[in-house]
C-alpha cells in the first residue's frame, strides 16, 4: 500500500544457454535461493535493517528491499516481485483477498501512539477538521485511523476533504500547502511535529487495531523454511541488542531512518515490539491470541466495506517459525 520495478536481467551466455536447455528438456527451472522481503520506511521493522547491519543476515541468501510506501510493498508482494513482506495486519487482510495462502510468520510491532492524524497549527481540534483537506495513504491503515479519528470529532468522511498520499509524500504535501492534515507515522511525525504540527488523535486510542506482521505464501514456506526461520530469528537477535546494547542500536539505526542518534529511540516510544513470550502467545497453536484481534478487525473492515470478496482467515497464522517451534 509500482513505483519501484523489481528487474532482474538475463542476459549473460549461462543465462541464455540454461533457459534454451529449459525450453528443450521442458523442466522447471529451480527454485530461486535468495528470498526478497520487503518493507517501507518504520521503526518497527528496523530490526530487520539492524540484524543485517550486525551481519545476522550475512551469505543467508536474503535480500531486504525499501519500498517508499505499504501501498508498494503490498503491490510488489502480489506480483511476486517479493517472498516476504512486513505489513499492517488490516493490510494483510485486504492482501488475503488476492493471495489466499498468505501466512503471518511474526508480529513485529504494535502501534501505541506512533500512528497519528497531525494538522497544521490554526486547527487545535478534531472538529476542526470539518471541511479541510486530509491526506492519508490510500490502505487500510490510513482508513482505520482516519475513521477512528472521524468518529471521535462526530463527523464522516463526507465532512472533509480526502487526498489520496502515499506516506513518503506527507512530508512534501504538508509542507508545499496541498494539505490541512495528516494521517501518518515515524519518521515522518517527529520531523512534521518539530516544524509545528499538532497531534490531534493517535493509535493510542484505538488500542489493538494497528499491529506490524511479516507474511510470506505457503508456497515459500514449502520451498524455504530454513531460511525463514533464519529471518524471524534474527528479528529477535537485533530486539535482544537494541536492549543490551541502546547506544550502539541507535547509532547503526539513526541513517536509515534520516534522524539524529539520540532521536532514534524516540521513534519507538509509541510502538510496542513484541519479543518471543509475546510471539508466542500470539501465534503459537494452543493460544493464536492474534485470532482475537483478526477476527474484530475482519468485522471492523467488513462493516466499513474494506474488503471486495470474502476471507478465509482460519490457515492465516503459522507460529512455526518462532524459535524453538517445530
């Protein structure tokens, strides 16, 4: 929730030379060994920038690709341009629809307050809103916040001026004057609140409804189970540093998210990172806690007309992958 065109050439001899024996013989070609996971600029998936910094990731034959929106990494994961892809759990859902083997692996973070709608400083209230221009990326994340929000004031989506922005434009489109207020999130609030935007709702209000998870297909599963088991687990090995070691996290993450060192862990004041108890309680088989929330967050989304087919969300979670299963 494309811009950015996953190309691979094979134009090389070998190249040429496998694919006449292919066309020949009428074998599949073997499986890919590099599996790409994709992301969009959040703090909540820098663990995964922060394990391949600390060389976790290293001859692991995985590729981690940034896309500048959810919106992209959505439409890169459908097209197959991507094996694994970090993603809201309402975005996964609409994803669901197109692919019905998708499978949630890990959840990565929950939204506590680092979601948020900002407006420009002469509107100090939500009822304000009425009438203005409000940019929000076009997924259902932006949907679900936005509504919350809408509901809060007492208006509806009639009562203001809905823009259509991918989250690597808020910045711009504030700025330039395209827009009154925003729905987004870190990086981008702390720079906007710090040129004078006000928060006037966040996901701390609707607690439970914004949570970060990494899907794949049952397909890969079937084909690279060891090395999905390397990803998660050096999801929770870059946790364990940003504990133990704070300073030297922050120094490795601060580039990447464009702020300064001792701003990083202010990125993840609002978020909630789950370690392996929590995963566990989450997805494991005898507990699959998350059903809970998939199941009043399928609901929320039905009712607000979200989905264009039905779900079949009962095979959506696979705890497998945490450390210490299967």
């Amino acid at each position: 929730m494309t811009l950015v065109r996953f190309v691979r050439e094979y134009f090389g001899l070998k190249h040429l030379l496998f694919f006449g024996l292919f066309l020949l013989t009428g074998c599949e070609p073997p499986i890919q060994s590099t599996l790409k996971v994709g992301t969009n600029l959040w703090p909540g998936y820098e663990p995964l920038y922060l394990a391949q910094n600390l060389g976790l990731l290293e001859n692991k034959a995985i590729k981690l690709v940034e896309l500048p929106s959810a919106t992209e990494v959505s439409r890169a994961f459908r097209n197959k341009a991507l094996d694994v892809a970090a993603l809201t759990l309402d975005e996964s859902l609409v994803l669901l629809q197109y692919v019905p083997d998708l499978r949630i692996i890990l959840v990565m973070d929950i939204s506590k307050g680092a979601d948020v709608l900002l407006a420009k400083p002469s509107i100090q209230s939500l009822a304000e809103l009425k009438g203005k221009r409000v940019g929000v990326e076009n997924t259902a994340v932006g949907a679900i916040l936005l509504d919350g929000a809408l509901q809060k004031a007492k208006l509806t989506i009639s009562d203001i001026e809905f823009r259509s922005i991918t989250a690597d434009n808020h910045e711009s489109a504030y700025n330039e004057g395209q827009i009154d207020a925003v729905v987004t999130f870190e990086p981008h609030k702390i720079r906007l609140m710090s040129q004078g935007a006000i928060k006037l709702f966040d996901s701390s209000q609707i607690p439970g409804r914004i949570v970060d998870v990494l899907v794949t297909r049952q397909s890969v599963i079937d084909t690279h189970k060891k090395i999905l088991k390397i990803i998660v687990a050096a999801h929770f090995q870059a946790l364990e540093y940003i504990k133990s070691s704070p300073d030297d996290a922050a120094l490795r993450i601060a580039p990447r998210l464009g702020v300064k060192n001792n701003e990083v862990m202010k990125q993840f004041e609002g978020i909630i990172l789950p370690g392996l108890p929590e995963n566990q309680r989450y997805l494991s088989i005898n507990t699959h806690a998350l059903s809970k929330s998939i199941e009043e967050l399928t609901a929320l989304m039905s009712k607000k007309q979200l989905f264009f087919k039905t779900i079949n969300t009962s095979q959506l979670i696979d705890g497998g992958f945490l450390p210490g299963e299967y």
